[in-house]
C-alpha cells in the first residue's frame, strides 16, 4: 500500500472510529443507566429486580427500531451513499441522547416520564441501526482487499470505546457523588455532554470521502440506466447471507450484553456489592477489548475470517460457566479478569465480523444486507439478552441457566459460520461478489 493511501485510510478509519465511539457512548449510556438509575427514577417499584426488569424492557425498545433503521438507511445508503446517512444517524442519536438528559422523571410526571423515555430510546435505536453498517463500509470500501479484516476492524472499537467513556463518565459522577445526588441530578451529566460529542463527531464526519467502491458501482448503473430496490434484491439474491449474519452474531451479541450489562444487575442485586466494582471490571475489561480488536481482525487477514470468529465462539461457550463461578469469588481482581477474558474472547468474534459481513454481499446491496441481517439478529440477540439474563437469574437463583443459555447461542453462531464460506482476501468490487450471490440465488 502506499503511503498517500496508507494515510488516506488511515483518515477515514478514524473519523468513523471517532463517530462508531460517540455512537455507542450514548446507546451504552443508556444501558448502564437502565441498570444503575431508571430503575429508581422511571420505574419506582418496591421489588429491585422487577424495576430493572422494567428498565431493561425501554432497553430492548431500542434494539426493536434497529432493524427498521438498519433497513430505511440501508436502503438510501445503497442508493445516495455511506457519508450522507452517517452524518444522519449520527444527529439523530446524539440529539436524543442529549433530550434524556433534561426529561422528568416518575416522580413529578407520571406515567409520562417511562413514555417520553421509552420514545427516545426507539430513536437511538433507530439511528444506530443505520449507523454500524454504514460505518463498517465506508472502511471496508476505501481500504484494500489484503489488510480489510485489520482497517474493518477499528469501526468495531467504537462499542468498547464508547462503552468505556459511558462507564468512565458514570463510575467518576457516581464515586464523586453521593447516591442522593447522583439520583437527583447527577445521572443528567453524561446525557447532556452528548451534546459537545455530537458537534465534535459532525465535524469530523463531514470531512469524510464518499466510498469509492461505491462511487464505482453508483457509475456503472447510471450506465446500464438500471434501477433496483436494495431490500427487494437482498432478500431475493442474498438470503443465504442474511441469514448467516442473522446466525453469526448471535453469540458474539449475547455474550456482549451478558458481560456489560448483566454483570451489574448480579454485582449489585445477587452478590450485593457495591455498584463500582461491576462499573470497573466493565470500565478495564472494555479498554483491553478496545486494544484487542483489531488483533483479531488483523489474524483474520493471515488464517482466514471463520477460524477466528469460531475461535471466539466455542472459548465464549465454555467461559460462560467460568465466568460467573469467578464473580462468585466478590473478589474485585478477579471479577475484573473475569470480564476481560471474556471480553478478548468476545473480540474474537467481533474483530473479523465487518470484514466478514461486508465480504458476503455485492455492492449494490451491501448496506441493506449488512445492516438489516446485523440488526435482526439485534431483536434475537441483543434486545432480550439482559431481559432473559435477569428473569433466568430470578426465577432459578442460579447463574447456571444464563451460563446454558449463553452457550446455547454459540451453538448456533458456530452452525451459521460452517455453513459460511471463507471470503478473506476477496475483492469487494462487483464482478466476484456477484459472481458468487449468482451462484446461491434461486
């Protein structure tokens, strides 16, 4: 690679790294807060655990809209391009981020208060299910076809990223604060500072170059004069592949919402620890995570996108059980290795995914595939994840029901991934991805 190239990439990979990370801050944001605050103050409740139940429930709301924003931004995003829609999806998270920071709570607005939140949460929900699609191939399209699984890689650091500066922002309010005020006012801070986030992100964003896989691929059917609706094409020619990304994250979405989200429901509610010891080990375990990413994507670009990812799969099934006898411990070192060997493990399957989504559909119809396949597995995976953690946790009194249901979802990512084919290496440019969606279509 050159070096201008080499620096050119190297532009766009942080400008969409820095969007990814603001992204995630304010969805991560809501998921701490959904097990640390909302609880108390939008769904009082005498029972702990069923007011985070009912906290986690907004939660899964937003995963509801992913695929609906995946599908609506998918489809103008392989019609207009990458840059417009990320800049979109990036305004319309952080200004709803930004408005849950000033909305009343149960306690001076009723039944209000749980609907107006519930309603932002669908807009965050929304704008992310455009963005990580759109933010995976603006890197995938403008990087080269040798070092994709590494460049790919990096978008994917945001969920780290902004999951480390939403625990980095709460751990420092919640231990500078008493609890009283933390619950008064202080839980508004990190909402509100979305707002600085946003300004900075648009105007990184805005200087970004339109993908020119994409620009090529715009220009040959503005030749052919050829109109096509995304949705309509994906489902009919890369069904195949759709399903196999619904397959492929099921494991890798699960587990992640089980370390980051789960783990401080059982800190605080099941082993009766203070609320800083989960909010560290998910604030250390989620900067190795950070760093650890692009490794794995980068081995993917050597041996190859599915033994990485199978790699992260099967060590998840077992570490599942690991996991909990470890935060059994109430040691806080060891609740902290615990969730960061969990964590690199979970890096496995996440480091070669963009590569190896973006690597199964053609051109024309790769930001509908991608995102509508990814944030579908959202709704299976992700949304319920921390809702069936907890009832299993509640109803059994054991963590061995969650540990099962963890492994159960990696059982079914390592079927999707051995009935995927390997793509590192491949072009992205039509001609062979074409050639290959020809192959499986009816």
């Amino acid at each position: 690679m050159s070096q201008p190239h080499r620096s050119a990439i190297a532009k766009i990979v942080g400008a969409s790294l820095i969007g990814t990370t603001i992204e995630w801050y304010d969805f991560f944001l809501y998921t701490s807060a959904a097990a640390l605050v909302f609880n108390k103050l939008f769904f009082p409740t005498a029972d702990p655990l069923t007011g985070t139940l009912l906290a986690f429930l907004t939660y899964a709301v937003g995963f509801l809209a992913r695929p609906v924003g995946g599908l609506v931004f998918g489809h103008f995003g392989d019609r207009l391009g990458r840059k417009k829609l990320l800049v979109v999806s990036l305004v319309l998270m952080g200004g709803s981020t930004c408005l849950m920071g000033v909305l009343p709570t149960y306690a001076s607005a009723g039944v209000a208060a749980p609907l107006l939140l519930t309603l932002l949460r669908l807009v965050q929900g929304f704008a992310l299910g455009g963005e990580w699609g759109g933010a995976v191939l603006i890197v995938s399209e403008h990087g080269d076809d040798r070092r994709r699984g590494f460049w790919a890689s990096w978008p994917q650091c945001g969920a780290p990223g902004g999951n480390l500066l939403a625990t980095a922002v709460l751990a420092i309010l919640s231990a500078t604060q008493s609890d009283a005020t933390f619950l008064s006012w202080g839980w508004r801070v990190p909402f509100l500072l979305s707002g600085v986030l946003l300004l900075i992100g648009l105007w990184i964003r805005l200087a970004v170059a339109e993908s020119p896989v994409f620009l090529a691929a715009q220009a040959q059917a503005e030749a052919r004069t050829e109109k096509h609706v995304p949705v309509v094409d994906v489902f009919r020619h890369s069904w195949r592949q759709v399903l196999i990304t619904i397959g492929a994250r099921m494991a890798e979405n699960v587990s992640y919402y089980v370390l980051t989200a789960f783990i401080l429901v059982y800190v605080t509610t099941g082993l009766h620890l203070p609320k800083g010891v989960g909010l560290s080990a998910v604030l250390i375990g989620s900067a190795v995570h950070f760093v650890t990413i692009p490794v794995w994507g980068a081995l993917s670009d050597r041996i190859g996108r599915r033994p990485v990812y199978l790699t992260g799969a099967i060590g998840m099934a077992v570490w599942g059980f690991a996991f909990f006898a470890l935060l059994d411990t109430k040691s806080s070192a060891v609740i902290v290795l615990a969730t960061i060997v969990g964590l690199v493990l979970h890096g496995a399957m996440y480091g070669p995914q963009a590569a190896f989504f973006a690597e199964q559909f053609p051109t024309r119809v790769r930001y509908t595939g991608l995102s509508v396949g990814g944030q579908l597995s959202s709704i299976a995976a992700g949304a319920v994840a921390p809702l069936i953690a907890v009832a299993l946790f509640s109803a059994w009194k054991s963590t061995v029901p969650v540990s099962l249901y963890v492994a159960a979802m990696c059982l079914l990512t390592v079927i999707a991934l051995l009935a995927a084919r390997e793509t590192r290496g491949q072009s992205l440019h039509d001609d062979s991805v074409d050639a290959e969606a020809a192959t499986v279509s009816p």
